[in-house]
C-alpha cells in the first residue's frame, strides 16, 4: 500500500514541478518585464495607423465608443468602420458621422454579399480599403480607456516588428461570473504575453492588436483558415508570427475595455470556439498549451487522492502544494499588477481550483468538436 502512495505522492510532485517550470520559465518572462514605460510613445506618433472597428448591429456601442477613438491624440490616423451585414441603423449613423468625421471611413456590407461568409470576409475588405500600413484592431463594444490608445499601441510598431500584442480587459461588475471571466481573460493575456516575450508567439486577441498590411497580403491572410468560424486573430497571429517579429504593449494608457459576457451559455460558446481554434495552431504550440493545461488537471487530482490515501504523509503533500503554491502566487501578483487587476489576487486559489473544471468541460467540448458555429 506505501508503494502506491508514494507513486501517488511522486506523480504529483511530478506535475507540480511542470507547473513550476512554467510559472519559473515561461510566465516569469512577463511578470518581472522592466522594458515596458509608462511615458507617452512621442517618437512613434509620426506613423501612420489604420484603425479598423468590426461592427455587426453594434448600433448602441458605435455611439457610445466611436467617437471616443475618434478623438484619439495621434496625429495621423484613419478609422474604418467594418460593417458587416448590420440590420439596424449602423449604416444610416455612420453615413452621417461621415459629414463630420473626415478620419471615418465605412466599409459597408450588405446581407447579400455576406452570405455564409463570416467575420474574416467582412476584415478582409476592411483591411484592402485601409490606407496605412500599420493595422490596429479592435470591436464595435470596446473602448480605449483614454485618448493615447493608440499612441501607446504604436510604441511597439517598429521597423523590425510586424506584430504588436495588447491587452483588452473586462469592465468589472459584481457577480462571480464576470469575476471569472476576468480571472481567465488576465490568465490568457499573461500566457500570450509571456509565450511572445519568449519569441514563441501562440496567439493574440483581436479586441487590441496591430499588424502591417503587407504582412496579411504576403500570407495570403485568412486563406488557410477561411473555413473555420472564429481565429481572425489567433490562427492568424499562430501562423504568421516569427521569431523577434512580435512586440507586446502593456502599458495602462494601451488597454481597451469591453464588457463581459452576462450569462454562462454565452460564454461558453464564445470559449469553446476559442479551444476549438487550439486543434489548428502548430504542433510545438499545441503542445506548449496542452502540457500546462494537463499538469494543471491532473495535479489537482492527484493531490486529492494522495491526501485522501496517503494523510499520514500529509507534510510531504502539503510541501509539494505550498511550493507551487509560493512560486505561482509570486507569477501571478507581479503579472495582475501590471494588468491592473490585483484586487482578485485573494481569490486566486479558488479561481485556479476552477480551472479544473473550465478544463474538463468548455475546454475539452471545443477541443473534440468537428465543427463550432
């Protein structure tokens, strides 16, 4: 009976330690980051931006959040509204926002044109009409938190970059799915961030990110993926980003914020789409992804049984947990700090005991799934 708690003991140590290594080796890269300023981006304000905003009866927010980009401090830039398909008054308002904003620009699809098309279709024309060679991306329901978004955004879009990652954070509410929400969204951004210091960039969210116009002609654009619903942003970034071609953008005045989605059917959906893209990225990615996401599952498991088979060992048990326990708290309160959302950071051991089952189920349904629509 020893020999088998003692396995069940070492197998978790095992896993703890694949934590650990990833927290040490991959997730420290951002959380101890000292290259980022918060001081305005003056250099870069002399390059052209092209900023396009995906819309689809996004009426209310257009009104809201539009003229907030528009009114950007950046001296040279143009706004593409994308259009794609509205049957509300999308069209009619931004035709007579037009007469007053010289800046705007509509890319406008009609139902017939988009047809079994999707989001990647109505982006490519968007991208075509677009003037500049920088592109920086964002949705119709967010907003910059102030007017140097893309100022600060443009610091990462130098002569060597092709590739510039940011973050888009969750308007906070009080109720314990949005708090979620914002804990697996930060937890996302810290990965994406981190894998793309490394020079290993996995993906990125098209909430905030920016890429050059000819990097999308030269790769054909969504070509390879055209076939599958979502990944305009991370299958394109997995596929095209190489290696020291990828700047990544943090600072507080660089952020775009949205607001979560408010019922667990929804954002389930929108998750499992998000897993299902994982099936379509590079093998070394894949991988990189699947092992945290395993070591994670299965040290939580084994844990439970070892304390539940082997409690007389309950010192060496107890060790393993506060070790990864002491490493991943140290991670993840330098990386919520830079992210502005270290007031959950008391909360983080329950919110990582539920990734278990955020693994297990929406992560695992968009993994096997032929098909999400």
């Amino acid at each position: 009976m020893n020999t088998i708690i003692w396995a069940l003991i070492g197998l978790t140590g095992l896993f703890a330690l694949i934590q650990i290594c990833y927290y040490l080796f991959v997730f420290s890269k951002f959380a101890f980051d000292k290259s980022e300023s918060e001081s305005p981006a003056i250099k870069y304000a002399n390059i052209p931006v092209s900023v396009l905003v995906y819309a689809k009866n996004e009426i209310k927010n257009l009104q809201q959040f539009l003229p907030l980009i528009l009114a950007q401090n950046y001296p040279d830039y143009e706004v593409i509204v994308v259009n794609d398909g509205s049957w509300d008054e999308t069209s009619e308002y931004l035709e007579e926002l037009q007469k007053t904003e010289p800046r705007l620009k509509m890319v406008d699809i009609k139902l017939e044109e988009r047809y079994h098309r999707g989001k990647k279709f109505a982006l490519s024309l968007g991208i075509k009409s677009a003037t500049h060679e920088w592109l920086l991306f964002t949705n119709a329901d967010c907003k910059p938190v102030n007017e140097n978004w893309i100022l600060e955004m443009s610091s990462g879009m130098s002569e060597d970059k092709e590739i510039v990652l940011g973050y888009s954070r969750y308007k906070q509410k009080n109720s314990f799915l949005n708090l979620f929400i914002r804990w697996a969204n930060f937890f996302t951004a810290m990965t994406y961030f981190s894998f793309a210091m490394k020079n290993k960039a996995i993906f990125g969210a098209g909430r905030n990110l920016a890429y050059r116009k000819s990097l999308f002609f030269n790769t054909k654009g969504f070509a390879s993926h055209q076939h599958i619903m979502s990944g305009d942003d991370a299958l394109f970034v997995n596929e095209t980003a190489k290696k020291n071609s990828v700047a990544v953008v943090y600072t507080r005045n660089s952020f775009t914020e949205s607001q979560a989605k408010v019922t667990w059917k929804t954002y389930w959906q929108l998750q499992k789409r998000h897993f299902h893209n994982w099936k379509f990225y590079k093998t070394s990615h894949k991988r990189s992804l699947s092992w945290f996401s395993v070591s994670h599952v299965f040290f939580y498991i084994l844990l439970c049984l070892s304390l539940i088979f082997g409690l007389e060992f309950w010192p060496y048990i107890l060790g393993i947990f506060f070790l990864r326990l002491l490493i991943q708290g140290i991670v993840l309160f330098k990386s919520m700090e830079k992210l502005r959302i270290s007031k959950i950071m008391s909360l983080f051991c329950l919110l990582d005991i539920l990734m278990i089952p955020y693994y297990l189920t929406v992560g695992l349904a968009g993994v096997i799934a032929n098909k999400i629509r």
